[in-house]
C-alpha cells in the first residue's frame, strides 16, 4: 500500500474533524494497526488541531459581564444599585432598608446563581461557535489539500508522458513518420516512431478520436505490398506513445478502425490515416 499518498489524501484530517464517513473511519482505524507511519500521522493531526484550536482561541468579549448585569436587572432579579442611598446634606430624613437580612442574602444568592448559569450558557455557546468555525477550516483546508494532491497527480502524469516522448525521440537511430488523414479523415493524424536498430516500433495517436465501445484501432505495416498487423493499441491514453509489434522492414504504415481486439486482415474502407517510409 502507498502509505504516503494515504496520508496526503485528507482522509486523516476530515477523521479528526469528525466528517469521515463511517466507511472511511473503519478504514482508517483498520489500517492504524497495520501502519505505524499512518497511525503516527493521525496522532500528529489530533495534536495538530489542538494546538490549532488553542492558539486561534478567543476570551468572551470584555463587556459581557456588563450585559449579563444589566439583562438580571431589567428581568427584576437583581437590584442594580450596589450602595444604599445616602440621605442628603442637612435633611433630617432617615433611609429605611425595608429588605430583612434573610431576604438580602436570598436575592445575592439568586444573582449569583442566576450570573453563573447565564455565563456558563454563554461560554457554552462561544466554544461551540470557536469549534465549529475551526472545524470549517480545517474541513476548508482539507478539501483544498485533496484538490492540490488531485492536481499533482495530473502533472506528474503529463511530465512523465513528455519524458517518455523525449526519451523516445532522442534515442538515436529514431526515425519519424507522420502518419496523415485519409479522405474524410483530415483532421486526424498520428506519429510512429520506427528505431532503425532494433525495428522497435512506437506510436503516439494524440490527434485520433475515441471510439465507441467495441471497436479498437489497429495498426499496420505494409511489406512486400501485403499488410502485416502491428497490433491494438489502447485508446484510453491516446496522448501517450505506445510500444507496438516490432516491425523488421516496410514501405508503409496504416491505422484501420476494427472491431475490439483487432483482426487478421484490415478493413480498408475504414482506414483513418497512413503515411509512406
């Protein structure tokens, strides 16, 4: 198993974040006990997203207690003057606390009790929103990743088709030859690339088109003025050259379309392109 395109596929991240399907979490744990590397990979993303979550953590705003304060007041539940009213300078009016002690020390206690539990609702639901905008970025960062690991995986296929295009090309004794469009197939073309030393014979048909299911190309080589079959190839990867049937001599090369895995003499009202030696 590819450990590492594994690990770079996002699947530990959305894991830690708690999206992974549950078939991909079975997965993941399955492969935990098998991989050391893959389980040391999913310890370092849970430490990763700790310390991401702790650094990115914010204190409650500084005026929440105010709030809290000034919403028991209006609701009645507390009396929002701290001091009793003094009498004023040089009046003879004495200020009466009509509140009991026991009735005091009830209502302290129904404000404290009434602060913790709005401030305990109120970190509840701040923590929550903190994680919840965590996970969104990481989720954010891992879809990204997946799409990045996607696109690497398409430019290392086009590098490694052009170093085996160059490779072929610049082998020496290499002989090019443009295989052109017949009547009612201008537009199509191919090049064959025929080594002189070996008579190994490559072609690249990046300008057919893709056939429909149960017909193949099939390529040819003239000798003698007889066609000899130089085999199938894939049309799947039509932007790569393919090896064919080595060749020892031949005048011409053809592409016929035939039916699915080629046949003993070709169709030659469905050639498609051809070019002389």
């Amino acid at each position: 198993m590819d450990t590492k395109a594994y690990i770079s596929s996002g699947i530990i991240e959305m894991y830690v974040l708690g999206i992974a399907s549950e078939v991909e979490a079975r997965e993941l744990e399955n492969l935990c006990t098998q991989y050391p590397e893959i389980k040391q990979a999913l310890l370092e993303a849970q430490e990763s997203m700790e310390q991401f979550a702790q650094t990115n953590a914010s204190a409650p705003p500084a005026d929440s207690k105010d709030r809290i304060l000034l919403a028991l007041e209006k609701e009645g539940l507390i009396n929002g003057r701290i001091n009793e009213p003094q009498a004023a300078e040089g009046s003879d009016t004495k200020v009466v606390n009509m509140k009991a002690p026991a009735q005091r020390k009830t209502s302290g206690a129904v404000f404290v009790a009434a602060a913790a539990i709005v401030l305990l609702i109120l970190g509840a639901i701040y923590h929550l929103y903190t994680v919840n905008k965590l996970k969104n970025e990481l989720l954010l960062m891992a879809t990204q990743q997946r799409s990045l690991n996607a696109e690497l995986t398409q430019y290392r296929g086009q590098t490694d088709t052009l170093r085996q295009r160059i490779a072929i090309v610049a082998k020496p004794g290499m002989r090019k030859l443009d295989l052109q469009g017949v009547p009612g197939h201008e537009e199509r073309a191919a090049a064959l690339y025929w080594d002189a030393g070996t008579k190994e014979v490559f072609l690249l048909p990046n300008r057919l088109a893709v056939l429909p299911k149960g017909k193949q190309y099939q390529l040819w080589a003239i000798v003698d003025g007889k066609p000899v079959s130089a085999g199938v190839f894939n049309q799947d990867r039509l932007d790569a050259v393919q090896q064919m049937k080595t060749i020892q001599r031949a005048e011409m090369f053809a592409i016929t379309v035939e039916k699915e895995g080629g046949v003993d003499a070709p169709t030659l009202d469905q050639m498609v392109v051809a070019g002389k030696i």
